[in-house]
C-alpha cells in the first residue's frame, strides 16, 4: 500500500519516514511541503543516502489519485483545509494536527485560529487506539490525539470509565521533553533557555486541556473541569504525565494494578508495571510505547498515575501508523515493535 506525507519537514513527519521507511505493507509514495523541493536529506542529513526522495509540491488530486492513505503533519490551521478538499477523493486521511480533535468552538477558544468544516470535524473518528479500535477500522478520517492526552487518557481511563475516583479532583501534573514545540525557533525551547532548566508553560491555558476533558467526558458522564500543569524539560524527546485523583473508596494497588492488566490485555503498546515500580521517560525513548504504573496511597485515599511515552512516536507519529495498520485491517504492532533506544 502507498503512503503519502504532507508537512514531512518537522518532526512529526521525519517520524513518519522513519517508520514507514521499514514497515512491510506501507511504501512512502511521496512526500510533500510547501517550504522546499530539496531532496529530503537536505532537511534531515541523518537521511544520506538512506531516502534520497524529493519534496514535491501539494498535488491533491495527484496524490489521491496514486496514494491509499495521507498522513497530515502540517500545523494546526493547515491541516482541516486539506483533509476537507481530500475528503472529496477516494483515499483515507490521518491529521496528526489538532483541527479534527474538538467542535468548532472549542478549537477556535482554545487554538485561537479558525476552525474547519464542522461537517468533516464531525466524520473525524479520534484515534486513541487502544480505546476506539472499532471505530478507527472503518474510518476514512482519524484525528490522532495530541501528545500529552495520549499519555494522560491512557494512564487515567481504566479509573475513569470504572466510576472509581472522584472526578472534580483529577490533577495532571505533565512535563515534555523540547521537541513537543516543534523545529521552529522558540526563545524558551532554545539551548541556552532550556539546558538545565525546568519551566512552566500555557499555565491553565494548554491547546490539550479540552481534548481530554472531552474524552473523559465520554468514559464519565459526571466529568469536571481537570487542573492540568505543563512543563518543558530539558530533553530532547518523551513525556510524563503524573496524575492524581481521589478514590471513591478504599482500594488496594494490586486491585487497581488488576484492573489495569485487564483494560490493556491484548494491546502491545500498553506496559503496565508491577507494584512499586514506575516509569522513566528513556524507557520508552523512540518507541512506541506507553508505560504505566501506580500507587494508591492508603493514608491520603488519593491515587497516583505514572505514565510515560515518546511524543514523538505514541503522542505523535507511532500511534498514528498504529492507527493506519488498523484501518487497513492489519495487526496495530505491525511496522512498530522498535525496541526503546537506551541509555
């Protein structure tokens, strides 16, 4: 099968060529950006002479016309102009943006740009793959999730959708590494800012907030509003997303942990660690794993999530091929059982 890529220049998109480079089903057809026509390792030199393909300009209906699926990995803003002119042809659509995620509303509160189509936002299944997997084989839109909810949702969802904690008292403590801004120049990703130095970023104003709120939502009909805290670490790539919520009663780890191997038995990507072992953010690095683990503090009555990814891969570019192996109805894991890099 043929895969085309729109915005292969950051890092979303490199990620895909990584990925798709060796996966057995899918061949990189083409590969396209508005910003040059270089061959592509002029952009990633790491690529010489490893993928010698030219940037191409964006020929929708060339690409349609020869590709099965497009991965979108244009910024937000771009992405819902395209997939509303590809939704005309007869090809399947995976926006690694958020301009699928929310209503129109929402998006434009919160992403402060213009929303798409309301029409197509709705046929937008939301690839979280471990929970929609029904969903995303029939679709022809995906909207994969964001980076930090896909760590987030899938450390809290078991708990969530058992009615097991008190849902005004969830708080998410999350912190990503500096790729998640993207190659653009930012003062405060730059070397100088970032190299030994841990901050506080879009304080009780992240793009995410509402993407997950609004699959809580869904698992919970008794959602509240959720405190959730960014931070920029200084590492190149990975997330952790430390959780916190009161239990409705008293319950033991090894429950909980129980509950957990169940929710995410026959899902490869979902590590669930034992008891008193937790997660580091290089444990996942380049992969597309997403490990969890957990304590419920008898003292307190609170639990605490630990869940970690790359974002680059399960926030980003991994789990939107996990996505595409679903689509065209092959095992989720194909093309991805990359072993995590370390140390």
């Amino acid at each position: 099968m043929k895969a085309s890529i729109i915005g292969t220049t950051g890092y979303g998109g490199v990620e895909l060529l990584r990925i798709l480079h060796q996966h057995p089903e899918f061949d990189i057809h083409s590969i396209h950006s508005t910003s040059s026509e270089d061959p592509i390792w002029k952009e990633y030199p790491h690529l010489f002479p490893v993928m010698n393909g030219k940037l191409q300009p964006i020929d929708l209906d060339e690409i349609s016309a020869k590709a099965d699926v497009v991965f979108l990995a244009t910024p937000s803003g771009a992405s819902s102009i395209l997939a509303e002119k590809l939704m005309e042809k007869d090809i399947k659509i995976i926006d690694l943006s958020g301009d699928l995620r929310l209503e129109p509303d929402s998006y434009e509160k919160w992403y402060k740009k213009r929303a798409g189509d309301p029409s197509i936002i709705k046929q937008a299944v939301y690839g979280l793959s471990e929970w929609n997997e029904n969903e995303i084989q029939t679709a022809r839109l995906i909207a994969n999730p964001g980076c930090y909810p896909t760590a987030t949702l899938l450390g809290l969802g078991p708990i969530v959708k058992e009615g097991l904690v008190d849902m005004g008292s969830i708080i998410v403590d999350a912190k990503s590494g500096v790729s998640g801004a993207g190659r653009g120049f930012a003062r405060t990703s730059s070397y100088a800012e970032a190299n030994e130095n841990l901050r506080v970023y879009k304080m009780n104003e992240h793009q995410h907030i509402p993407e997950i709120e609004k699959q809580l939502q869904i698992w919970n009909e008794d959602t509240r509003p959720i405190s959730f805290t960014t931070h920029l670490l200084p590492i190149t790539r990975g997330i952790m997303a430390t959780c916190y919520a009161q239990l409705q009663s008293e319950l033991e780890t090894k429950n909980i942990l129980e509950l957990y191997h169940d929710t995410y038995s026959g899902k490869p990507f979902v590590h669930i660690l034992p008891e008193n072992h937790f997660p580091a953010v290089k444990e996942v690095a380049a992969s597309n794993y997403c490990n969890i683990g957990l304590h419920a503090d008898q003292r307190t009555g609170r639990i605490t999530i630990i869940s970690v990814i790359d974002n680059l891969m399960k926030g980003a570019a991994g789990q939107a091929v996990q996505n595409a192996n679903i689509m065209f109805g092959m095992n989720e894991d194909t093309g991805l059982n990359f072993v995590p890099i370390y140390p």
